[in-house]
C-alpha cells in the first residue's frame, strides 16, 4: 500500500504522515476486506492525544466518521480525508 505512488507524490502529507495513518488503520481493518471504520480510528486518535495536537485534523477526523456508514480503504480514507482539510484550511484562512 505504501508503495503506491499517490502515497509519494500526496499534496498534503508526507510518506511519514501517511505511513502512520495506515499503522493506525490496519489496526482496525478488517483482514478480508482491508477496510476500517473511522470512527474507531477517531476513538484512538483522541486516546492518543492527538486531536489535541492536530485539532483541524481531529475536526476532519470528526467529520468523515459522522459521513461514513460503512467501513472504507485506507485510500479513500486517505483520500475523503485530505478533501475535509483542504475545506476546512480554507474556511479557517
């Protein structure tokens, strides 16, 4: 997954960003499927500290986990994700 080159070539996270997304994904993936609900993934965000020091991206965070009804990939997670940033950097500018 990591390889692909969208995860190279992305307009907003680095590799390393991205690398640590998807440690946090695959957590809560499901192995056939290879797909993960973001509201678990928000749950451990927010243990972690980390919607306190990244709030704009616990907001977006926020945002896909209330939007999805389902699980998703890590590429449309990644993808939706980087959609509610650019959105919310916008409004916030």
């Amino acid at each position: 997954m990591l390889s692909k080159p969208w995860v190279k070539n992305h307009p907003i996270f680095t590799y390393d960003h991205i690398a640590e997304f998807y440690e946090m994904f695959i957590l809560y993936a499901e192995p056939r499927t290879k797909k993960a609900d973001v509201r678990d993934i928000l749950v451990t965000a927010k243990t972690l500290g980390l919607t306190d020091k990244f709030p704009i991206i616990a907001h977006a965070l926020d945002d896909l986990a209330s939007s999805y009804d389902d699980a998703v990939d890590f590429e449309t997670f990644i993808n939706d994700l980087t959609a509610k940033l650019v959105i919310l950097i916008k409004l916030t500018s």
